[in-house]
C-alpha cells in the first residue's frame, strides 16, 4: 500500500464509524478491480520471451492467481490500519458472480441499442498493444516536430491566378500526413492570398499578421475569400501521387495554425467525423506497433515516430516544406507504460454517448446528485459534456470477454435471450475462461441461423471489456445483489481522478440501464504530497510508507 491508499481507506473509515455511532446501520463491503493492463503487464515481466508462447488460458490463469495473492496481502494491510469492514466477504471483479452481472449489463446495454462496433480513431498505446479510453490518457510535456507544409492547388483550380497557389498547414505530427486526404478550412472565416516571389500562399486572414513573423511572407494581398468558396476543389499531396480535396468544418481555429488543417480521417475524431460528412475512407497505414504499413511504401515498417524526421526529408526535397522547428507540448500518454500514444482508426466496440439521449440525460443527473467539493460538479459535467462515444474494447487476454457472437456473412450480433441466458449461467458457473475455452458449438443451439441473413456461420468476439466497464456496473453486481447493502449508494468516495474514471464509468452504465445516478451523493479527496507540495514518486526519495508509519 501507498500512503493514497491510506487516506482513501481511513477517510471511508471515519464517516462509516460516524454514521455508525449515529445508529445508522452502515456495513462496509471493500472490494477489488482484479483486471485489466497492470495486471497482465507484471505477469507478461515475469514471463518474458515465454508470453507469447502460452495459451490464453495459461496467461489468465496467471493473472488471477498474481490478483489473488495481492488481494490477500493488501486485505491484511488494510486491516492493520484499523479500517472496518466485511474482510472475509469483499468482492472481486473477478468473482465468477461479478464477471456474470458485468456481461449481463453489456448485453442489456446492447439490446437496448447502446452498444455499437464501427471502425473509428481511437487512443491507441503501441507499446501496450491495444486501444486506450479517455480515462487511461494522462498528459505529459512532449518535444514534437512542428511544421508548416505546402499543399498545391491544382493548376485547373485558379483560373484567376497566373502561377502556383500553395495552402498553408500546419501540423506537429508529421507521421500522419502520408494519411492525409482533405485539407478544411472554416466556412465562414475571410481567408487571404498573399504574393511572394511569384509565389501565393492561402492563409485566414485572422492569424496573417503572426504568420508574416513567424513564414517570413512578407508580400501584398491579392484576394481574399470566405471559406466556402473553396469547397471542392483539389490539391496535391505534397509527396504522394494523390489528391487532397478542399472541405469546410466549423472545428477550425484562429487560436494557432493558419486557419487550415490537414485532414487524415484515421488519425483524429474531427478528421473521422469531416470524412463521414463528405464521404472519405477512413484510412489509416499504421499497425498495431504503431509501424507504417506497406500502403506507404516509402516508410514502410517504420515507427511513425521515428518516420517524423524521414518525412520532414521528403517535405523538404519536395519544396513543400516553409518552416520546422521543434516545440514542448502537452500531449497523451498511456495510463500504464506511460510512453505516447497515437490517434488510429480501428474496429471496435463502442457505448453511443447520443443513443437515448444518454450524454444529456448523464448531464441532468450530474446536477441532480450532491458533490463535494462543490466544485467537482462543474468537473464532471464538463468532461461528460464534451466526451465521444466510450470505446469499451480492448485487444487483451486479461479482463472480461465482450461475449457477442456476430453473423459472419452480415456482421449482425445474435440478440437472442436464450443464448444470452446460456452464456452468462456458464459464466457464473465455470467464470469467463469459458468463453475462451468453449467452441460456439457449446455454446448456440445446434442449426441456429442468423435472424437477419439466414445463415448458420457465427464467429465470437474475442476483446475484452474496459476495465472501468467492470468498476461502472459494481452498482449493480455489489449495491444490487448483496443483501447488507442498498441501491443507490448513499455516498461515493474517491480522488478526484475519478471524476473521468469510476465515477463517470457508473453513471453512464447506471443511467443507460437504471435511468439514474446509482449514488446519492460524491466527496473526492486530493492526492498526498511531500512537504513541499511534490508528488510522492521513488525517483524523488520522498515516499513514506504506510507500512513504516504504523511500525512506529
């Protein structure tokens, strides 16, 4: 244990032991997450080159008994520091139980129309291999290429300008352009071009003044334009035998770049939602590594971010390239192996934050339920606000299966009650191994046919669920299902990280299937710091352990 396990634990201990001496009937039933990346990650080190070797099964079977035995250790831990509570009866959400109301709630979430699979950009770890949601993103300063490049008008597109006509973008991960099929601009901005050197550059208006400084353009308008007078037409790629076609979006700033960006439809949620608007792929070269595939032949196999310096090359042989340099931003890592992350479009499985009217139906809850800090409500409501869809899939061996079997001829999920009925009794029975062990054979009724194509050919989902999907339906495996306790929660308490974790994943799952918030009321606490306001961490030398405190 930490010392933010400590105050978590002694801070739940202090208003359980309050409302008990006020005669309130208060029982304390602690639990644990037992899946998910941490997990696998410290059982993958301990297996090292034999972890791609095993089955799936073995690697599980290690999981659970790596989460088994910190359960116990952790158990005896917090009994040391006097907190109260059922320690013979926690839950676990790898209890055979749990893992059957966590696949229950999915399939109540999908045949209620929630649940959805599409290929879409995604938080993407390529050292952890697998997608990322919003509450496993952490920021962190990182130095990035930032360049401003040149993209050509075509010569039958400017009829009204005797020479060549160059869009200017600007863009910090140069990786992405070999995916670049649109270039926007606002529709309703004044847009500029300017004369140097017998050259015309295309800028907004608005950023022209900063942009002389930092391009060096110094020469006279010749024309200025509203956005939407370009729709349409089309641009080279600055190194690819392509065209990039000219779109508007409302997205577009004034607060830095030029006032157009480069549009890769894989690559970023504003770039995938511009391509369904005007009909684009949704294309993305880049594996699961986070390696160029063989669609860019130039780079193929190649780390995108080590391709950044190679393509910054190709710019400038190309004569596209007007000005590099290198910055520090703010931008996402992983949650776990804390390396960056990348954009990138893939098959998964989602929870539509518009179906039902769910994002705004989540809102009004948020104002409905006591926060404490007061302040943690604006928190909460801003992030749920302005969220995408929750990308719920993971491509794991460690977690709970997304248990969906989909037509192989027309891709429609089996919605039948029968089935599900089968499969979540098996899981309660044997756990979720079944679904990894078990052919679909033992699973469907023998001749079964797809309801929507007639065919007989089915193909299991082989992800597993987001581990904030197993701690949001803890309101119904825990607060549901034990008899000592009650549903809704009178209290939630957590750090205020929470807010984009536990407490978000709760109440989307809740108000989709339940119509509410499944607490009364959220109190978050801050994080325990050093005595001159530093974060704890080893690397400082400045961790105190609980453990040491309570031997002296």
């Amino acid at each position: 244990l930490h010392l933010g396990h400590a105050l978590n634990k002694i801070l739940k201990d202090i208003i359980i032991k309050y409302k008990s001496m006020k005669g309130f009937y208060t029982p304390y039933v602690p639990g644990w997450d037992c899946h998910g990346l941490p997990i696998e990650h410290e059982v993958d080190k301990k297996l090292g080159s034999k972890k791609h070797k095993i089955s799936i099964i073995e690697k599980r079977n290690r999981c659970r008994d790596y989460a088994n035995r910190f359960v116990g250790i952790q158990r005896e831990e917090f009994k040391r520091l006097g907190v109260l509570g059922d320690w013979n009866e926690p839950y676990l959400t790898m209890s055979y139980s749990y893992e059957a109301t966590i696949v229950r709630e999915l399939m109540e979430l999908l045949k209620h129309g929630f649940v959805y699979k599409g290929k879409k950009p995604v938080h993407w770890c390529p050292s952890c291999v697998t997608a990322l949601a919003e509450a496993e993103v952490e920021y962190a300063q990182k130095e990035s290429p930032s360049i401003y490049v040149l993209y050509r008008l075509k010569e039958a597109q400017r009829p009204s300008i005797k020479g060549d006509v160059y869009l200017v973008i600007w863009t910090t991960t140069p990786w992405t352009l070999p995916a670049n099929l649109a270039i926007a601009l606002h529709p309703m901005l004044r847009y500029v071009v300017v004369e140097e050197d017998s050259r015309y550059y295309i800028l907004a208006e608005q950023r022209l003044e900063e942009l002389r400084s930092i391009l060096g353009i110094g020469g006279k308008i010749i024309a200025s334009f509203q956005g939407e007078e370009l729709e349409g037409l089309l641009a080279e790629h600055p190194f690819l035998d392509r065209e990039s076609k000219l779109i508007t979006g409302d997205f577009i700033s004034t607060e830095e770049g030029t006032g157009l960006v480069h549009i890769a439809p894989g690559h970023g949620l504003e770039d995938y939602e511009s391509a369904l608007r005007y009909n684009l792929d949704v294309y993305s070269p880049v594996d699961s590594m986070g390696r160029f595939t063989e669609d860019v032949e130039a780079l193929s196999g190649e780390h995108v971010f080590k391709a950044n310096e190679k393509i910054i090359e190709m710019l400038k042989e190309k004569g596209a390239l007007i000005k590099y340099e290198s910055i520090t931003h703010s931008y996402p890592h992983c949650w776990r192996c804390k390396k960056p992350v990348i954009f990138r479009a893939t098959e998964q499985w989602f929870i539509s934050m518009e179906h039902n009217g769910l994002r705004s139906r989540a809102l009004s809850e948020i104002k409905r339920v006591t926060w404490i800090p007061h302040w943690g409500m604006n928190r909460i409501y801003s992030m749920v606000e302005n969220r995408p869809d929750w990308c719920i899939s993971r491509q794991r061996a460690w977690g709970v299966p997304i248990t969906v079997i989909e037509c192989v001829d027309c891709g429609t999920p089996i919605l039948d009650e029968d089935v599900e009925e089968e499969i979540i009794k098996r899981i309660e029975e044997e756990g979720s191994d079944v679904w990894f062990k078990e052919e679909l054979s033992e699973i469907i009724p023998h001749e079964y046919n797809c309801k929507n194509c007639g065919s007989s050919r089915f193909k299991k989902e082989m992800d597993i669920l987001d581990v904030w999907f197993d701690s949001g339906v803890s309101h119904a495996a825990v607060l549901e299902k034990d008899e000592r306790l009650s549903w809704p929660a009178s209290l939630y308490l957590e750090g205020s990280d929470q807010h984009r974790g536990w407490f978000q994943s709760s109440l989307l799952s809740s108000v989709a299937t339940r119509g509410r918030a499944p607490y009364e009321a959220v109190l978050t606490h801050g994080f325990v710091v050093d005595g001159e306001g530093r974060k704890m961490s080893k690397s400082l030398g400045n961790v105190i352990s609980p453990q040491d405190v309570i031997k002296k």
